[in-house]
C-alpha cells in the first residue's frame, strides 16, 4: 500500500501510487501499515486508535442504553398489568398523579371508600380503590426498578466487557416490561 501526501498530511492510501497528471500528490511512501480515513487524512491504525475507536463505540453505546431506558419508561410502552388485560403506563408522571391520589387517602381528603378515576393504557375508564392505587404504584415502581436496576445495568455490563469494536456493536438494547425468567425460578 501507498502513502500520498498534500501540505504534510495523508491524503491518499492506495495499493499503487495514482497518476500523478491527475492527482497533486507531494510525494508517495510505501507501507505495511493499515490507515483509516479520518475527517480528511488517514491515521494509523495502531492500538492506540483502536483503543480510542472502542471507547468512542462503548460511549455511543452507553448512552444508547441509558436514553433508551428513558424512551421506554417515557414511551407508554413500560406497563403495569393491575388486572386482566388493563395496564397503567409506568412513566414518571403517572407514578407522581398516583402517589399524590395515595396521599390523599392518607391525609384524609379522600375517604377509603372513594374511587379514583383513572384511564388505563386501553383506553377504558376505570375505578380504582385505595387498595388498587397502593398495588399500581408498587407495581409501576417495580417495572422502573426492572429497567433500571436489572436492565439497564447488564447492558452497562456488556457494553464494560466488550474487547472489540464489533462486540460493542452487536449489543441489542431491548427494554421490556417482563420480568427476566431466570428472576422468576430464582424466587421460587
């Protein structure tokens, strides 16, 4: 492979010097070293750039999987089932309207008998009783610490020990609002 250079910079990394009646090259060095296209010149490929090149691809992928942890809680997507087929959105606003409702159970301004009306995921309007609310607010609670807590932190695993650029990069960031099997046979 050649080198060609223009202003003291690498601006061609052929197999053979190219014609110079076409190309404006100030001279030509052969190399058995491998470059990569940067910007606007080629860099060698030493451990030190591959090193840069995987952290930049373990920050891109970080921050892939903690803004997608963010897009999913926000999204509607992470749900709680409270009954059969009717699901509340764990996003942060529902837990604060919820919580608030609980609290004015407990402050008295709502009776214990009083129903809460709320909008599930489905778009069915229903009651909900304080014993409901209590079990909503845990349970949207969990699906948040399932994404955060357990998630979350296995991707950061991943994408920590990844040794490779390509490692990094077949990393899947999925979020689900399913609890991981192995979590469930562990509590039995």
């Amino acid at each position: 492979m050649y080198l060609g250079y223009q202003n003291n910079k690498i601006k061609f990394y052929v197999q053979e010097p190219l014609n110079p009646n076409f190309y404006n090259v100030d001279k030509w060095e052969e190399t058995e070293d491998e470059y990569a296209l940067e910007g606007d010149e080629y860099i060698k490929v030493d451990a030190e750039y591959i090193a840069q090149k995987l952290q930049e691809a373990k920050e891109k992928k970080y921050n892939e999987a903690n803004n997608g942890a963010k897009f999913f809680l926000e999204s509607g997507n992470a749900l709680f089932e409270f009954e059969e087929g009717k699901h509340i959105e764990a996003t942060d606003g529902n837990i604060a309207k919820l919580t608030a409702y609980a609290l004015a159970f407990v402050t008295g301004q709502l009776q214990p008998t009083d129903k809460v009306v709320w909008n599930t995921k489905e778009d069915e309007t229903v009651e909900l009783s304080q014993e409901q609310i209590v079990t909503i607010i845990n349970g949207l609670g969990t699906v948040q610490a399932l994404v955060w807590s357990v998630q979350f932190p296995r991707y950061v695993q991943m994408i920590e020990t990844a040794e490779t650029i390509e490692e990094v990069e077949t990393i899947e960031i999925v979020y689900t609002s399913d609890i991981p099997q192995e979590e469930v046979e562990n509590d039995i």
